[in-house]
C-alpha cells in the first residue's frame, strides 16, 4: 500500500507558477539551456529522421526519443531541487533503468494519446492524474506500471490545483508566441519547472532528496 503523500493543505496554482518563476530568476534558466538544447537536438533529430525515413524514425522516437523526454524531467526536476543540471542528465536513462524508461514514457503518450481522442476530456484527467510519471521513473526508480498507479494516487486530492496549472499554461504559450515566437522557449521551460516543483511538493523530501541511477537489471 503506498503511503500518504496528500499535504494538508490544497495546492494553489498561482503559488506554484510563482515558485517557478523565483527559480528561473534565481539562476534556474541559465542552468537548464545546454541541458535543454541538447534534448532539443536529439528531439529535433528524431522528428527529421521520421519524416524522411518513416518506421526508422519511429523506432527512434521510441527507443531514443521517450527516454531522452524522460531525461528532460530529470533535468527539470534537478533545477527545482537548486542543483546545476548538466547534458549528461539528458541521456540519464541510458545508464539506469533503460526498459522502465521506454516502457513507462511509451505507456504515458499511449494513454494520453487515446484519452485525447476519445472526446478529449479522459486526455485532459489522464494528464492532470499522470503528470508525475516522469518524475517516478526518474527520480524514485519506479517500474512503468507501478509508477503509473502512484501517481494515480498521488495526485488523488489535488487534481483540480493540477488542472488549474495545465489551463494556466495556455495563456503563459499564448504570450510566449506573441512575442515573435522567440518567447515560447522560457514560456515551456517556466511551465516544465513548475510541474517538476509540483511533484517535490507532493513528495516526501526524503523520496525527493534520494536520488540515484540504477543499473538496468539491478
């Protein structure tokens, strides 16, 4: 049974948004730009790839291009823990738990994915319910399934504070396009750290805090 991770009070989006910010002006959005243009190559690379080379691009995108998604988080959620986020904690994956990755990132687009076309509504619950996922396999060595459960039932109590963050975001992607497009880019890296904050709020600091990379198979 897994333990009680509600907090005793509900979570406000705007505090979390704000949070984030105070983080990015602390230093947060230096740290993270190698870290993130170096995901954003390899993202940029399978997106190239597929479209030239079809189910060679795929394959790519599944066993590259998900773990190296999953490696973006660990980068998102070592800032909103203060730390300096480095280019090898984009390719993380690839010395842990490498089939967890795959499986667990997979399992998630797969269940967003439907859920959006199925009247879009299950896609929006699926979201708000899974938004941990990433921060599990990560950072607490969760296996896919299991990970996809806790989450479930971390964000049990705090689901309306989640939505309020997934429909804040609109607006901060709005202005971020507005601004010549050139503001997209601390527009997704504001709301990325605010998720990865969102789940150290959720977590006990002693799950938070104990971070390692497992050899697969360990």
């Amino acid at each position: 049974m897994s333990p009680n991770f509600s907090r005793r009070t509900e979570l406000s989006a705007t505090d979390c948004y704000r949070r984030a910010w105070d983080r990015l002006w602390a230093g947060g959005f230096v740290d993270l730009l190698l870290p993130l243009l170096a995901w954003a190559l390899a993202v940029g690379f399978g997106s190239w790839l597929s479209q030239r080379t079809g189910w060679i691009g795929m394959l790519y995108q599944l066993l590259v291009g998900l773990p190296v998604g999953l490696g973006a988080a660990w980068v998102y959620l070592r800032a909103a823990r203060g730390e300096t986020p480095e280019i090898a904690d984009v390719f993380f994956a690839f010395r842990g738990n490498y089939k967890q990755a795959v499986v667990g990132m997979a399992l998630l687009s797969a269940i967003v994915g439907v859920g959006m076309l199925l009247l879009v509504m299950p896609g929006v619950i699926a979201m708000v319910r899974l938004c941990l996922v990433p921060y599990l396999l990560a950072a607490e060595n969760y296996e896919a399934v299991d990970a996809l459960r806790e989450s479930w039932q971390r964000t049990a109590a705090h689901a309306w504070s989640i939505f309020g963050i997934l429909l804040m975001s609109i607006p901060i992607l709005l202005v971020g396009a507005l601004l010549f497009g050139i503001g997209l880019i601390p527009a997704a890296i504001w709301i990325h750290l605010t998720f990865a904050l969102l789940y150290l709020e959720l977590t006990p600091q002693s799950s938070a805090t104990t971070i390692e990379v497992k050899p697969s198979g360990a």
